[in-house]
C-alpha cells in the first residue's frame, strides 16, 4: 500500500499478540510506557488540554504500557488517520499497535 504520509516519514508498525482485553485492530498509540504513574501523568496531561480520547492496553510480553487515542479495523483507516494527525505535535511519536487474538487459545478443550 502506498504510504499517505508526507516524503520521507514513516510510522512504525508494532504486532501484539494474544493481549488480554482488547479486541482485535490497529491502536493509534501515543506513548508506551514502563510506569503507571508516568502513564497516568501523560493521559491527564493530553486530556486536560483539549479532546483527547486515551486509554491504554498493558503488554505483558514488554510489561509495558500502550497509551492510545483510538482504534480502527483496517490498516487503510489508521493510515488516513496518522495522516490526518501528522502535524500535531501530539501525534508526533505515534506508532500503530496492529492488535491479533487467537480465540482459539480461548476455546476449552472437549
């Protein structure tokens, strides 16, 4: 697919896996985080500036944080979208956290 961004920028693509409590798609990440008190520092820093949706999704395979906007089904909406931000100075550091459950890891075993 052709990258929509401007010449020369580019947004990192990060697989997770088998994450539990959320569902598949691409998060428009804004920071990752190692502590929960930086984290929570950064929501209310973004939320108190303006209209900022943010949650966060905790990967135990890095024990980090992932604090993100939104979410979306397909690569091509997350793209437009990055597009979109690219001049925010918030979304300056955005990475795409491509988000993959396996339910049959879920399914019990007869």
């Amino acid at each position: 697919m052709e990258n929509p961004l401007r010449e020369g920028k580019t947004v990192k693509v990060e697989v997770c896996d088998n994450l539990r409590e959320v569902s598949n798609g691409y998060y428009l990440v804004l920071g990752i985080f190692t502590d929960a008190t930086v984290r929570n520092k950064f929501i209310i820093k973004h939320i108190d500036s303006g209209d900022f949706n943010a949650n966060f999704v905790f990967n135990s395979s890095s024990l980090s944080h992932y604090v993100y906007s939104d979410k979306y089904q397909n690569r091509k909406e997350v793209l437009c979208q990055c597009k979109k931000k690219e001049e925010d100075e918030l979304y300056k550091d955005i990475i795409i956290a491509k988000i993959e459950i396996d339910l049959r890891e879920y399914l019990p075993l007869k």
